[in-house]
C-alpha cells in the first residue's frame, strides 16, 4: 500500500525542531526524505540529553524518523555540486539556516529555480525576511518572549512563562508543512515551483488568534489569567480533595447544569452570573465560590458527575497517564533502531481511510543512507565514495 506522497522527493537541510519536524511529517504522509547533515556532526539535537537510546538523543529520535540521513559537507565546492544533482532529481527543499548562507553558498531559489523550475524550496526563518531582524537566528524560547505568548501564560500573579514545549518550532511545522502540500498541489496545475517563507515570529503571532483579536478590536493589553480563559468563565483548572479538574463551560445551558449538579441552582438564577459576559465581569465573585465547592470531592467524583451531565470537563494528567491513557489507545509505538534496538515513539496522528500513515523508517544514524543514496540516484561508485569521504567532502 503506497502513501499519499509517495513518489515525492524531499531534502531536509534543516536542523533542530521546526524544520525537521515538517519534513518527518512528509515522511509519515508517504514521501522520500533525505536528511543532509554536515560530516562527523549532523543535527545539533543528536547531542540534546539526557536521555540518549543507542547513542542518540530523545530530542532526536522525536522529529527525525521515515528519513534517510546523508551527510554532505556544503562548505565544500564538491558538497555543493552532489546537492545540485540531489536537487534536480527532488521535489521538495527545506533549509533553516542563518540569513544569507544559502545565497553565500550559490543555493538560494534564484540560483536553483534555473536548476529545477517545479522545485518547492521552503526556508524557515526566525523572522521576516524583509523586516529589520531578519538577520537574528531563531530560537522558539526567544520568540516566545518577543511575540507575546509569554506575556499571557503563566499565573495571573508572577513572571511571564513559556509554553512547556518548542510550541512555535511545533507551529510553525505545521505551516510549513500546509504551505509545501499547498504548493504542491499548485505545482499540479502550472507546473512550477515557488519559495516559501515561513518565519517563527509571525506563526507565533498567528497562533495569538482571540487574544490578539480581544486586543486588535477592544485596544485593552491581554493580561494573564493563569489557568482561566479571558472570554469564558468559568473556564478553568480547580484543585479539588485530590488532585486538579479542569471545566470549559462554553455555554448559559451548560452553566445551569453545573449549578444543578453542585447544589447551587441559585448561582444560575442570580443576574450577575445568568449569562456568560457577566459571569466574565464577576468572575472575582464566582470562582471563589466554585473553588470552595470543588475542594469538597475527589478528581474522580467530579468527573463521573460532571460528564454524565454533558459538562466538558477532564483530569489534569501527569505526561505518563496521558500516554498511556485508554484513549491514547496506540500513539506510542515501537520502532527498530540499529543502535538502541527497540524504541517507543509517538506516532503521527493522522488518520486515513485508504492510504495510512506508516512509519517504517527508523531515526537514521548520522550518514547512514550516504553510499546508498549516492548510488541509486546519482549513480556514483563505491571507490568515489570512499574518495568523497577521504576529502571529508561525506
């Protein structure tokens, strides 16, 4: 059974998160990926441990599975030239490296379209290009500090705070991988490539979506609210007699319901909480009062009764219980690795009826596919290899 993109080519010269988590998403939905890696150092993230399997990071294994890896020393003229033939014979480029590298190195879309018309080159940038940071290097945790995000996250009484994970490296992934399909699919009907620019700063602004929308219509600076929501209330995490609940009442029908359930039907009937934007203007006087009830009952009282009345609520959950959930059913997922035997992963989450995401490509040791990829497309022999390797040019 063949996957959707199978037949597509892609070269991942990135490095880290956001980039290498884009191309390994290409490489779940079915297509060639070739990790380029510089010789006897590749991925920085190879070394971001503990924890290692086999010799390799976690923070590796993570972004870099379905994906072969050779190594090429672009530095080197000779590097260069072997990328230019894997380039004409490949559909896809992604790159994330400082401004102006490829552009020094003769590698830039301008210098590679005449090369390869139908190539989708996507560059993942820390910022705009055309803006004045745009020679900064990008790093998620600084970007989360300069969008925004760590402005509204944290507790409403204490610093700003960034998100658990690289969750601007995982946004902008996403896009990056939106944009390349797009494209492709673009490709189908005019028969040419194009450049895509995605940038870390302003896939962090678009993920701001209703927090930058309050500020954009209402002109009021968002402030943080903890674990509470700025537009609904009560919207949030309560400590109960053991542990943590969260509820997201999204409605008034929804808020009565509650109120029943708790013994406290007069909160609903009260002018001030009846509707959702005055349960907003007075969430200082109703949350009080739902902590104090909450306490009164274990995690698991409160959710049998809250959701065998349609309340949307939900343990807070340790990262080993989500995993091993009964509704994470098989998202974690052995795979054979050469080195660390059998590692557990989590797989894509994609879902398709005909043409399943499949993951039979371990994390590639550092040049691993080298000889074989030199071989069958560029048709080269085992003694220019060793050459090649020699020169320290793979």
């Amino acid at each position: 059974m063949t996957g959707l993109l199978e037949g597509i080519r892609v070269l991942d010269l990135s490095r880290v998160l956001a980039g290498p988590y884009c191309a390994m998403i290409l490489g779940d939905l079915g297509a060639e990926v070739i990790k380029i890696e510089q010789p006897g150092q590749g991925d920085e993230t190879r070394t971001w441990g503990p924890p290692y399997a086999g010799g390799e990071s976690a923070y590796y294994l993570c972004a870099n599975r379905n994906k072969k890896s050779v190594t090429l020393n672009l530095q080197h003229e000779e590097g260069r030239r072997i990328l230019k033939n894997l380039i004409r014979c490949s559909d896809i480029l992604i790159e994330n490296f400082r401004a102006g590298t490829m552009e020094r190195w003769g590698l830039s879309y301008e210098d590679l379209e005449p090369l390869h018309p139908g190539l989708v080159y996507c560059r993942i940038s820390g910022y705009d290009p055309n803006g004045p940071d745009r020679d900064r290097p990008g790093y998620d945790f600084v970007i989360q500090a300069e969008s925004g995000l760590m402005s509204i996250t944290g507790p409403v009484e204490g610093p700003p705070m960034k998100v658990g994970v690289a969750i601007v490296d995982v946004v902008a992934a996403l896009y990056a991988a939106i944009a390349i399909l797009a494209a492709l699919v673009e490709r189908q009907r005019s028969g040419r490539g194009q450049k895509i620019e995605i940038s870390l700063f302003e896939c962090a602004l678009a993920s701001l979506v209703n927090v930058a929308s309050n500020y954009l219509i209402s002109g009021q600076p968002p402030k943080r609210y903890g674990n509470a929501h700025p537009n609904i209330v009560p919207y949030e995490a309560f400590e109960t007699a053991d542990g943590y609940i969260v509820i997201a009442v999204g409605n008034n029908r929804q808020f009565r319901a509650l109120c029943e359930s708790i013994g406290r039907r007069e909160l609903a009937e009260d002018p001030r909480f009846a509707t959702n934007p005055g349960r907003v203007e007075n969430r200082d006087l109703l949350i009080p009062i739902l902590r104090g009830i909450f306490r009164e009952r274990t995690t698991e009282e409160w959710l049998r009764l809250l959701l065998s009345i349609g309340i949307p609520a939900g343990a807070v959950r340790t990262i080993p219980e989500a995993l091993f959930s009964p509704q994470a059913l098989s998202m974690v997922v052995e795979v054979s690795h050469p080195t660390a035997g059998r590692i557990p992963m989590v797989r894509s989450p994609l879902h398709f009826s005909r043409t399943p995401v499949r993951m039979i490509q371990h994390p590639p040791i550092l040049g691993e596919h080298t000889q074989q990829v030199l071989v069958d497309l560029l048709g080269y022999d085992r003694e220019t290899i060793e050459q090649l390797h020699t020169l320290g040019i793979v």
